[in-house]
C-alpha cells in the first residue's frame, strides 16, 4: 500500500505543480492544499475503521478532476483518477474503486456523504481549507482587491464548516475558525 500511495503522491504533485506553473505562475495547489488534505485526512482515519488506502489515495486525487475540468471536477475527477492509477500500474478491487469513486465525487458536498471513507476526506478537504497558509496562496494566486478577498474568505469558512461531517473534525474547525474568525477584516 505505501508504495502505490508514494506514487501517486508524487505523480499528482508533479500534474499540479506544471498546471500551477502555467495557470497562476507559481506552483500551489499541491504544496498548500493537496497535501494538506492528505495529512488531515491521516489523522482522522484512525478513530473511524475506514479502508485506509483508498483515504489516502481519496486524499490525493480528491481533486485531480480539475486537471480536466474546473467546473465540474468532482464529476470528472474519479475518471481523471483512474486514469492516474492505470498509467502508474495501480490495480484496486471493485470494492476499492467504488468506495475511491464515492470519496472523489462527494468531497465537495454539504450534508453527510455516503460511506466512512468520503466523509472523511470531505472534512479533511474542508479542514484543510480552515488554515492561513490556504488563504495566503489563494490571495496570491487570484490578485483579488482585499475586500473581495474577505468576502470571498468568509464564504468559504461558511461553506467548509457546513461541509465538515465527521464530529472531531467539526470540533477541530471550530477552535480553528474561533482563533481568527473575528479578526478577519482590518
């Protein structure tokens, strides 16, 4: 399993970084949001009995469908993934494929996604949303004015907490979004 995961992560880094590079000029999307979806979501698996690879490779190609279409990259992001696992030789089992498919294509819906494996990546997408190093990158790579900025931020804690469906996840968002929530706008 480590293996195939190590692939994959290193694959998915190098698809990001040379779509970041000619998108936004710099490379982030892996570095400061990928990343970190893999490393929440690690630290929820273990209370949960989840299947543990396809978390991690969930983690990883959560949003690899925008490499193909911004817009509607959860619906196109399981193909993009499978694509990504047959050309790096990974095989997973029927099981594994649905529960990857559920993981990837519910990861950005409010409410409670079906299956352990896609709650817990869609709270470990939105946790990881909830950190300054994520609006930092996000503020450089859009160039917005700030107070579009903030409006733009604000939205995107609301919408993330609402996301979150797991009950350490939500007490974990909640301490974070208290330490600066009130201090958002100058």
């Amino acid at each position: 399993m480590t293996e195939d995961v190590s692939m994959v992560r290193e694959r998915v880094e190098k698809l990001f970084d040379e779509q970041d590079r000619q998108h936004s000029g710099f490379a982030w999307m892996y570095e400061n949001h990928i990343r970190l979806v893999e490393e929440e979501a690690s630290g929820l698996l273990n209370e949960h009995g989840a299947d543990e690879k396809v978390v991690k490779l969930a983690a990883l190609l959560h949003d690899i469908g925008y490499l193909k279409d911004y817009r509607n990259h959860e619906q196109v992001g399981f193909e993009k993934a499978q694509e990504v696992l047959d050309n790096l030789g990974i095989e997973l089992s029927k099981d594994r494929l649905a529960l990857l498919d559920g993981a990837i294509s519910q990861h950005g819906y409010s409410g409670n996604p079906e299956g352990i494996e896609a709650r817990i990546v869609a709270s470990a997408d939105a946790l990881s949303h909830l950190r300054p190093r994520f609006w930092a990158a996000n503020a450089k790579k859009d160039d917005k004015p700030l107070p579009e900025f903030y409006d733009w931020m604000e939205h995107k804690i609301e919408r993330d907490l609402d996301k979150i469906c797991l009950e350490e996840a939500q007490e974990k968002a909640a301490n974070r979004v208290s330490s600066y929530s009130p201090n958002l706008r100058p």
